[in-house]
C-alpha cells in the first residue's frame, strides 16, 4: 500500500455515518427543545410575578380579552426569541 492508500482509509474512517449524525442533530434538538421550554416556562413565571393583578384570574375567571391578547403577544415574543436563540 502507498502513502496515499493508507490516507484514504483513515479519511473514510473519521467521516461520520448518517445514523450517527442523525442521532446527534437529534439529540441537540431535544435538550435545546427542553431548554427552550424551561426558559419559556421561567419568562411566564417571571411575568406573572411583576403584573399586579393575576393573569390566570384575569383570563380564566374575569374573560378579560384584552388581557389575554396581550399576554398572547408577549408569549409569541418571547417564544420568537427562545427559537432564534436556540438556533444560533
């Protein structure tokens, strides 16, 4: 074997195959998933805490429109970022 052989079988040993490169973009997308949903979840917690009257009240008992569209808009806002964020 020559010099160029041995190189050529030791590239196509460091190539990764499909499966395992697919195993690992999944992998990243479920634990950026989970951290997106984290920091969602502590963005919704955080809101809920700096209003002074409680948002579930507001739109669960008192059908406060208003209140929830803007909730909705903030929600949407913040899930906007989360995913530009994850993605890069």
């Amino acid at each position: 074997m020559t010099g160029i052989d041995v190189a050529m079988i030791l590239a196509q040993e460091q190539v990764p195959s499909r499966l395992s490169l697919l195993g690992g973009h999944l992998l990243a997308a479920v634990i950026f998933s989970v951290v997106g949903i984290i920091v969602f979840a502590v963005c919704l917690l955080i809101l809920e805490k700096i209003t002074p009257f409680s948002i579930l009240r507001e739109i669960g008992e008192e059908h406060n429109q208003a209140v929830a569209t803007i909730i909705g808009a903030i929600i949407l806002g913040i899930s906007i970022i989360i995913g530009a964020a994850v993605l890069g």
